[in-house]
C-alpha cells in the first residue's frame, strides 16, 4: 500500500515538474515574443519617424475629434514637435478653413468603413491625405490619417494642366479652354446673352517676314496684355487661338455697351508699340457674333465671328462687323474667290486698265498707273478690293504681281512702238513681292524681255511695307540700282516715321485719296495735303494727288503746289486697247480747256 502511494507521489511530482517546465517553456516564449514584439514596435516607430508623410490618430470625445497620436518626418517641416499634437482637437491644429474643409472627411470616417481620401493645403504644401477607421469588437474605437507631401504631384498636374489649357507665349487661355469655357456660358445660360469677338491683327503676316518671329512674338504678347487691360471683368474671357488670332467672350448687356467694349479693344492696341527703336503702329479687325441671336452653338458663334472679322478686312481693316445673314453669303464667295483665283493665270482672266497722272503745269500726260481687274466665267466680275486680300493670304500674291509687272512693261513698250510719246508707267507691288528675295531678279529679267528701258517703270509702295526701315533701305536700294522710279503710294495713312522717310531712296509721294477728296470740305484734310506737299518739296520729292474729281479740289492742289495729278476728274481708268486713242483725247480736252484756269 505504501508502495503505491509512493508510486502515486513520485508521478505527481513528475508530473507537477513537468507542468511548471511547459510553465516555464510558454513564459519563457513570451517574454521572447514581447521583446521581438518591443524591437518590431521600436523599428515600426523609426520607420514612420523617418517616412515622409504625417501619421496621426484620432477619436471622437464630445463632438470632437481629439489628436492621440503623431509620428512622421514631414511635421518637422512644420516645426511641430510629435509631443505637442496629442490632445489638441482638430480645430487647434488646422486653421479655421481648413478645419472646416477636413470635418466632412473626418465625419464621414468616424461612421462608416472603408478608405477616404482628399487633397489639401496646408503651410505652403500639398497634402494626400487617407483616413481609415479603426475597429474593435465591431465598434470604431479611433481613425487613423495618413498624409503624404503631394506637392511634385500637384504642381505636374498643374503644369500638365496650364499646358493643355493655356497659351506658352501669351499666357491665355488657348483654344481647348476657350472651347470649354463657352460651352460653360451656353449650358449654364450665364450670361444669358454674351458676344464672341474674333480678333486678328492686321498685316500681322508682313510683319513677322519684316521684323522677324522674334519682334512678331512679343507684339503678340503686348496685344495680349493690352486685350487683359481692356476685360477686367472676371465674366470676360480672353483668349489666343492661334497665330495672330485672339477671341473674348463679352456678356452682353446693350448694343451701346457692346459698341464700346470693342471701339476700346481697337484704340488701345493701335497706341504705337516702341520696339527696336523705332515706333509700330499695329491694328486689328474684329468680327462680332451673339448669343443667341447668331447662333446657340459654339460652331456656329465661331464661324459667324469669324466670317464677320473677314468682312471687316475686306471693308478696309482696323474696324469691326457684326454678323448677319448676308455674310454668309460673302464667306461663301470668298471660298469659291480663292478656288477660282488659283487658275486665274493660267485661263488668261485678269487684264490690266490703265489711268492716266497728268502734269498742270505742262497739260501732258506723264505717266499711267496699271490697275488690275479680274473677270471669271463663273464669278462675275471681281473688284480688286475683294480678291488682292484673298491673294495677299498666300502666295498667289506674288505669281500675280510677276503678271502684272510683265504684262504692264510689256504694254509700255508697246506703245511707244505704237508711236505714243514715252510714258512712265506705274506698277503696285505687294506686301510679300516686295519682300520676296527674286524680286530684283524677276524685274531685271522682265525688263530685258520687254526691252523697256527702266527709266519708265515705277515701283510703288505702301507705308505700311516700310515698317523695318533698315530691310526697306536695302531692298529700295537694291531695285533702284536698276534705273526705276519707287513711289510711295496712299502716303499718309500711318506706318512711316517723318524721320525715317528722308532715309528711303523713293522718288515720289502719292497722296492718299481720303485726304485729297475731302480737301474742299475738311479744313484738316486741305491742312494735311498742304503738309505733305511742302515736306516733298524740301525733301526734293516729286508728289501725286490722287483721288481729283472735280475743278475745285484741281485749284487747290495747284495752289499748294503739286503739279501732278489723276483721278476721274481727268479719266476713269481704261482699258489697254483704249489707252493710245485716250491719250490724245485727253492731252486734247485738257489742253483746250486750259487746266491751270
């Protein structure tokens, strides 16, 4: 019996020894498991310290949400210490704004499950923020906020953004936003009633081939900052669509404040423009269409402003139409000019007319003026108003003027083999002839075809081609060595500096016909042809009064001394087969008359 208790007691112990070494084993692993667990802990910590991003916990106390804890690098940026934020609110930590921008978000994590984020801005830097709840025994007990520094992200987004929406050179709005934004205007009817104007600066093109891209740049950032100045308003919207072409939206409130907008859009950007030393004057002409009456879609209110602002070219630039119906029809003609224009040439249409510019003193025809004129089988008769804009727009142009420059020297010497006493005949160049760099090559060669001796061939020019005086000198310079004759032509309209034309070597002034035919009624017109005539006396200048129509206009110009004249009072222009026939009848009339009575 003993034996067995022994038995029984020696199991026991064994099994009690047992017992405490599994005791000991788990304890033992346990207290292994909590150091690992303090070393994870402890590395978890440094980590989030040394990640750039804020960490921090919060939970709802009172209808408030209590900060309990914070870690992250990016607070130091803040200059926050981790042991300040524990038990601040939110509305501590974040100013007022912001506290009331992040509540929702706060609110919305403390209810329900699942990952938030928003964007934000805090001391300067942009903010990626995530909220994600914490639970326990299903209850959220706590949230915690993540927020990384967004700033690189933001700021590329940004960039991509200006990218896609704005202009590099101008810094407007491009055509993408403009798109958007009056799609905004028609959906949102705000405002209910607003206009489109499509603006393009005049001569633009001549002026980059003058001056160069480098001076066309920066003229089309001053329009741009002159277009900012003029719409203020934040319902105004300006924007460059491309080239030389800008649109603003204008709410419309009465056609009287419509009218202003754009005469104010006109008169600052012709204000003269000091680049390179020298003064530019730029100008631009600016179509007009409404919502709603032109259109209620963005197609339709482009095309009309657009069609308008080429009807304002054609009617004499530096001006502005409204759209209507009838403009489409003349958007429809100016399609099927340029379609036809591109064969003219070639099927023989154009022919030249000639008017005659007589010397008062002498009663002798001096000199013919060649005027292009342009009859298509399926357009009709074509003004020269109407289609030289289309030509000047490409390179027609200059085939066009080679045309006439050799069927007018061609001409001359034709009649003076007829037996017609030598003439100088005149010939208009355009812009992109006169700076095209065959020019002299192509006169030298017509010259010697024709066999027209140079002295009867004269050049004229427009003010408007001397805008880069140095490239004029030398290009002047160069034809004149031919033996011709240069004139300025419409001589006063606005582009020559008064001390920069004693530079040109021109031979002749030309006096624009709106100041000659208003010399009997405008006191300023008959002040200005008086100016112009005596300063091409002193600058040793031959000078022509185009534009006479009537005796009157005649006496005044002899008064002041310009001799040379044409205009209809003397001759409409004629035809070529008409010209010998016409010579005699007016060195006839005008003799018999007497012209200086």
């Amino acid at each position: 019996m003993r034996n067995k208790m022994n038995l029984s007691f020696e199991r026991t112990i064994q099994s009690n020894e047992q017992t405490n070494r599994l005791i000991m084993e788990s304890f033992s692993q346990f207290l292994k498991m909590e150091e690992d667990l303090a070393i994870v802990f402890e590395e978890l910590q440094k980590t989030i310290r040394q990640h750039n991003s804020m960490i921090l916990k919060y939970k709802k106390v009172d209808d408030q949400f209590i900060y309990t804890f914070c870690e992250g690098i990016l607070l130091q940026r803040y200059w926050i210490e981790t042991t300040d934020i524990p038990g601040k609110s939110l509305d501590e930590l974040f100013p007022e704004e912001l506290a009331n921008y992040m509540l929702p978000y706060y609110e919305h994590a403390w209810k329900l499950p699942g990952l938030i984020s928003f964007e934000m801005k805090w001391r300067g830097i942009q903010l990626l923020t995530l909220l994600r709840p914490i639970f326990r025994d299903g209850q959220i007990t706590g949230v915690i906020s993540v927020s990384f520094d967004n700033t690189l992200q933001v700021n590329m987004k940004e960039k991509m953004s200006y990218l896609t929406d704005y202009d590099h050179l101008t810094r407007l709005p491009n055509r993408t936003f403009l798109n958007k934004r009056l799609q905004e205007f028609i959906e949102q009817k705000s405002p209910a009633q607003f206009a489109v104007f499509a603006m393009n600066i005049d001569h633009f093109r001549q002026i980059n081939d003058t001056l160069g891209h480098d001076i066309g740049d920066r003229l089309l950032q001053v329009v741009a900052r002159r277009l900012k100045t003029c719409v203020k308003d934040e319902q105004y919207f300006v924007s460059r669509i491309g080239g030389n072409e800008f649109i603003c939206l204008i709410p419309k409130i009465n056609d009287m404040e419509m009218n202003s907008s754009v005469e104010q859009i006109i008169n600052s950007i012709k204000q003269p423009i000091r680049m390179s030393g020298q003064d530019l004057f730029i100008k631009v002409s600016v179509g007009i269409s409404e919502y709603p009456e032109s259109g209620n879609d963005s197609e339709k209110l482009f095309k009309y402003a657009d069609t308008a602002m080429f009807a304002a070219k054609v009617n004499g630039r530096n001006q502005f139409k409204y759209w209507d119906a009838q403009l489409n029809d003349q958007f429809h003609r100016r399609i099927l000019i340029e379609k036809h224009l591109k064969k003219a040439i070639e099927n023989n249409e154009f022919t030249l007319y000639y008017q005659p510019q007589i010397n008062q003193l002498t009663s002798k025809i001096i000199g013919l003026e060649s005027l292009i004129r342009w009859e298509n089988p399926e357009l009709g008769f074509v003004m020269p108003g109407e289609f030289i804009p289309i030509a000047e727009e490409s390179d027609l142009i200059i085939d066009i003027g080679n045309w006439v420059l050799r069927e007018a020297c061609h001409f001359n010497k034709q009649l003076q083999l007829d037996g017609v006493p030598p003439l100088r005949i005149a010939v208009n160049l355009s812009t992109k002839q006169f700076l095209d760099p065959a020019l002299k090559d192509n006169i030298k060669m017509i010259l010697e075809e024709s066999q027209l001796d140079p002295q009867y061939l004269e050049l004229e020019i427009t003010e408007s081609m001397t805008i880069e005086v140095e490239i004029s000198i030398r290009t002047l310079r160069s034809l004149k060595k031919l033996g011709l004759s240069i004139a300025m032509d419409d001589f006063g309209t606005g582009y020559s500096s008064l001390s920069n034309l004693k530079e040109f070597p021109i031979d002749i002034l030309k006096i624009d016909q709106s100041f000659v035919n208003g010399m009997t009624s405008s006191l300023v017109n008959s002040s200005i042809v008086k100016t112009i005539i005596a300063m091409s006396k002193s600058l040793d200048l031959d000078v022509i009064a185009e534009g006479v129509e009537d005796k009157e206009t005649l006496k005044m110009l002899n008064e002041y001394g310009c001799s040379i004249v044409q205009g209809y009072y003397f001759s409409r222009p004629i035809a070529a087969n008409k010209v010998r026939e016409a010579y005699y009848e007016i060195m006839s009339k005008h003799f018999s008359e007497g012209l200086q009575g």
